[in-house]
C-alpha cells in the first residue's frame, strides 16, 4: 500500500478527479493549500513571489494502482505539453497500515 499525495494547481482539480475515476481510483481526500515559491522571472523581470494556492490530493492506494495513479495525475494535470514547474509534485510515500473504522477492515481491503 502506498500514500499518494499530489499537489496541483487548482484548476486541474476537476479534470483529475474525472481522469482518477476512469482509471476507479475514487477514493481521495482534497485539501486547499498554499506553497511558497522564492522567486520567478516575469516578462524578463525577477519578482518574488509569496504563496501560490495549490490543491492537495491525499490517495491511498494498493500497489497495482500506484504507477497508474501517478501516470493519470501527471498527464492531466499538466499545464501543457512542455509543462510548468508550478504544475505541482507528486509524493510516494509506505503506508503501512489501513483502517477503515465502520466495517472493521484492514490492510489493502481498508483501501477499497
């Protein structure tokens, strides 16, 4: 089992959401976010920049449904074809654990 977290802009959020269900990963947290970029170049000029809202995706998924997950969440969430670096990241993380409190399931079951 692993944790997904993916960070994305917040226009992309509808769109991911309809592309993770067609590939039946249904199952997420959303949270709204701010990341803190240092500085960016605007027409030719340094600017600092403050925060930047973001959405954070929370997944939990078992281990078929990782690389599908990430290869989903990468296609649609880009900005473009060449991309952004503010298009957001992605992170993998061991679960080691699940828990799902109502049914008193565990482990890959609790993820379903």
């Amino acid at each position: 089992m692993k944790l997904l977290i993916a960070v994305i802009q917040p226009q992309k959020l509808h769109a991911v959401r309809e592309a993770l269900a067609r590939i039946e990963v249904t199952r997420l947290s959303i949270s709204d976010a701010f990341t803190y970029g240092e500085m960016a170049f605007y027409d030719g000029l340094e600017k600092k920049m403050n925060l930047l809202r973001k959405v954070v995706l929370e997944i939990a998924v078992n281990e078929d449904f990782v690389e599908p997950t990430i290869e989903c969440i990468r296609q649609v969430a880009r900005t473009g074809p060449g991309g952004s670096d503010e298009d957001g990241k992605i992170f993998v993380m061991p679960l080691d654990r699940a828990v799902r409190i109502g049914e008193m399931v565990e482990g890959p079951g609790a993820i379903n």
